[in-house]
C-alpha cells in the first residue's frame, strides 16, 4: 500500500483512504489490485498480463491506452544508472505515467502546480496514474528493484520533457516505507 510523504509539511499519509483523496486532489489516481489467480512475482510478463487482463482492460477503456508490458528492473539491469539518471530529474511526459507495480518499490516525487512537493511511495498491488503534464520525478529504493506493468497510449509520446527547474535536488531520494512504519 503506497505511502505519501509531505516533507515541508512533515506529514506522512498512510491511511488508504487519505492516500486515495490527497493523490486524487492532484489529479493522481491510486488503486490496489489482487490478480484473478496467484502469480509468481518471477512469472513470465504474458501470464502476468493475464492474471491482470481485467483491470488492464477497464484501465485502456478508461484512458485511452493501447498498449501495456511488463518492465523488470533489478541491480544488475545493464547500464541502470544510465536508464534511473534519465528519469531522477524533474520532468514531464505528452502522455500520462501509468504504472502497476508488480514486485518491488520506487518513489515518485510530485511538483504539484499548486501546494508542496509531495512523494508517494508504491508497492505491490500498487496502481497509480499520473497525468500527463504533471511535473515529477522518480528513484529506485535502495534495493533497486521493480517489476511494473505500463500502460501507453502511444509509446512515442513517452520522452520525457526536463524542467531543468533544479526542485528535484532539494529532495532526498530516499524510500521510507517498512522501517518507517516499524519504527512507528
Ligand atoms: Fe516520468
């Protein structure tokens, strides 16, 4: 279950229906979805696709997508720095950031046009969509480690657009989920 962090509020949100309204207020739609049969996290992308089909489905008729694949990223994905360098500054995208996460963990950062930076933290079972436009960034957790569905609407509409506003080097690109919550 995502978590969402206020930094220069010194808020941190990780109750599901205050995750859902605050990302909502920002246009960010948030779910959780359980697959139609248990999945492996290491199953092939079809079956995974399968065992999704119908969220995937109500989503593309949603938005307008007309593709999804499975992305996996791990520590030993060749050129990784290069690949996460690319989408750690503050950008944005032609075509909304639709991402269903399958195993692991990453945090977005949000630079609302209104209000403060705000970070959100995804997990498995994770569904979040972020609008097209909406100026962000993104990092790996330290264990540099993602599997997520995409969706897209045109896959050339993907390049992201940089700001070059510098925002993104105030904040720390650190994950906060379990060993926050275990500390309390
Ligand atoms: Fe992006």
């Amino acid at each position: 279950m995502a978590l969402v962090k206020i930094p220069e509020q010194q808020v941190t949100l990780r109750d599901r229906a205050e995750v859902t309204a605050f990302l909502a207020s920002h246009g960010i739609e948030f779910e959780t979805w359980t697959p139609e049969h248990p999945i492996d996290a290491d199953a092939s992308a079809e079956s995974i696709l399968a065992a999704y089909a119908r969220e995937i489905d109500a989503l593309k008729r949603r938005g307008g997508y007309v593709t999804a694949d499975v992305i996996d990223v791990k520590p030993d994905t060749p050129n990784l720095d290069m690949m996460l360098a690319k989408f750690s500054r503050e950008h944005w995208h032609d075509e909304d950031e639709v991402r269903f996460i399958i195993e692991g963990r990453g945090l977005f950062h949000i630079h609302p046009g209104s209000g403060p930076v705000f970070a959100i933290e995804v997990e498995a079972g994770d569904l979040i969509r972020v609008p097209r436009g909406t100026h962000h960034w993104f990092d790996l957790c330290v264990d540099k480690r993602i599997r997520a569905i995409r969706l897209f609407q045109d896959t050339s509409g993907w390049t992201p657009h940089y700001t070059d506003s510098g925002v993104d080097k105030g904040f720390e690109p650190v994950c906060f989920g379990p060993a926050y919550v275990a500390r309390g």
